[in-house]
C-alpha cells in the first residue's frame, strides 16, 4: 500500500529538448505553427467532408474518424511540449505520465486500424463494385470504426494496469524524452518489470502488425483487379482512388519503423527524440496536405467550404 501511495505522489521530470535552449523562442514558434496546421488541417478534413454531400461515403467516413483520431494523438503530446519550451523542464506526475503514455499507445493503435478499415474499403470498393453499397453499409462503418477506437483503448489498459503493482525505481524521476513513450516509461520501475515489456510489445506489436499486414494484402487483391482492367485509363482511375490512403499508410509505416524498429540504442539522445518528431509530430501534420493535394474531391469540397466562410 505504501509503493501504491509513494507511485501516486511521484514527480518526474521529462527533459524535452532543453538543449535547444540556446535556440531562444525559434523552437516554441516553429511547434507552435506546425500544431495549428495540424488541428486546423484536420478540422478542415472533418468540415469539408461533412459539409460535401458528395463526400458522405464510406471512404471519407473513415477519413473523418481518421482526422480525428490525429488532432486527439498530437494534442496529447505537443501542448506540454510547447509549455515545456517555455519553462524549461516540466515536471509530470507519475499518474499524469502514465495517463498521457495510454492516451498515445491508445491513439497509435486506433490509427493503425483505422488505416485497415480504411483498406477494406478500397478493395471492396476495386475488387467488388457491385456488392460494394451492400457489403460496406453504413452500419458496416460504424461497427469498423467503433471497433478501431474501442480496441485501441481496451488493448492497451492491459499494459497500463501491468504497472499498477509495480514500485519506482530509487533515483528514476529523470525522463530523457519529451513524452512518456513506452520504453521510458518502463525504464522506471524496478520488479518484474519484464512482465510489462513483454506484455507492451506483443499488444503492440499485434495492434500495428495485424493491420498493417491486412493492408498489404488488401491491396496486393487491389493491384491484381486493377491491372486485369483492359483500359490505361480506367487502371489510372481506379487506383486514383487509393493513391491518398497509400502515401498515408507510407508516411505513417515508416515513421513507426524508424522510430521502433531500427536500432537507436547507441544513438544520442537528441537524435533520437528529433526521429519522435516526424512519428508524434509531423506525421498527424501531412496527412491532411495528402488528401487535400492528392485528391480532387477533398480540394473541391475545401473550396467550396472556403467560400461559405467568406
């Protein structure tokens, strides 16, 4: 019960980039901007598509979710990054950190699914056009994007709740991170702390995995329908459609596999916080110029929302 109390009323330090110090209020602006055009760029997503009846299609349902899920992940992580900025080292409870470490594992792995919804919806779209209305029914969309969220959250409060019977190590309240990824967070507790890191890795490696490998597969199907399609242009048209979702589903991929998959143990700390940008930062930032750039329908549907607002 003491361990319990004593976790409860830690304080932790997370260092952010307080080397950057030097650097005075450049680094606040440039995270500052990059955050309003990644809450505004997805807000903008969400308007276009409901205010575009064209729009209301399974395709874009997801988009819309996808949007969403974007603008909760980066607002996990970027305003206490800029408040930190300001103030130098920010201090975070132990209930905070672990709170804010699920929030993103949550997020992150709602996104993986909902980037393989996304997929069976081309390929239902491409491989089955005359069952698609039927197969992917509105209620058919509800129940894969309630799924997406509600499997990110449940999958990863196994994790969290691993860490409830474990006590801080003496002297650990020092995270050399700017959030409360996992492997920091890990790095605190003494004990069976194996049981944790194993149980991390493998929810987590079957939440980006499974997903990603049913996209592969979604879309090797895709391929194969469309070069069967006699004509040049009726081929270009029909993966017109998914070349949005691919640049999504590429950014998003390898940025998770530079991030966790490539060896940065023998890294500078630095170095590897700035790989953390492009995965927590900038990633949530591209996604909308993609589809805004990528796809005619989505520019079409922000003009015109553009012109309602003026």
């Amino acid at each position: 019960m003491s361990g319990v109390i004593e976790n409860q009323t830690s304080w932790l330090t997370l260092v952010g980039f307080g080397k950057l110090k030097h650097l005075g209020f450049l680094p606040f602006a440039l995270f500052l901007a990059i955050y309003v055009a990644t809450v505004g760029g997805n807000i903008l997503i969400v308007l276009a598509v409901a205010s575009s009846r064209t729009l209301h299609t399974p395709m874009y349902f997801f988009l819309c979710h996808f949007s969403l899920l974007e603008i909760g992940y980066t607002s996990n992580i970027v305003p206490r990054l800029l408040q930190s900025f300001l103030e130098g080292g920010d201090l975070i409870s132990l209930v905070g950190c672990l709170t804010q470490f699920y929030v993103f594992a949550s997020l992150a792995a709602a996104e993986c699914l909902m980037l393989s919804a996304m997929s069976y919806d081309r390929y239902l779209a491409i491989c089955h056009p005359l069952h698609y209305t039927v197969l992917m029914s509105t209620w058919c969309c509800i129940r894969l994007a309630t799924g997406a969220w509600f499997s990110g959250f449940f999958f990863s409060a196994f994790t969290l709740a691993l860490a409830a019977p474990l006590s801080l190590c003496p002297g650990r309240r020092v995270i050399d991170h700017y959030f409360c990824d996992f492997a920091p967070v890990v790095g605190l507790f003494c004990g069976e702390v194996w049981v944790m890191w194993g149980a991390g890795v493998s929810i987590s490696g079957c939440l980006t995995l499974a997903p990603f490998l049913l996209i592969v597969t979604s879309y090797v199907f895709i391929l194969r329908t469309v070069l069967r399609i006699p004509s040049g242009h009726g081929r270009q048209k029909a993966f017109s459609t998914c070349s949005s979702h691919l640049s999504v589903v590429a950014v998003f991929y390898g940025t998770l596999i530079v991030v966790y998959v490539a060896p940065t143990e023998h890294m500078p700390a630095l170095l590897r916080k700035a790989f953390s940008v492009f995965y927590t930062v900038l990633t949530p930032m591209l996604n909308p110029i993609i589809y805004s750039l990528k796809n005619q329908e989505v520019k079409w549907a922000l003009r015109r929302l553009w012109r309602q607002l003026l």
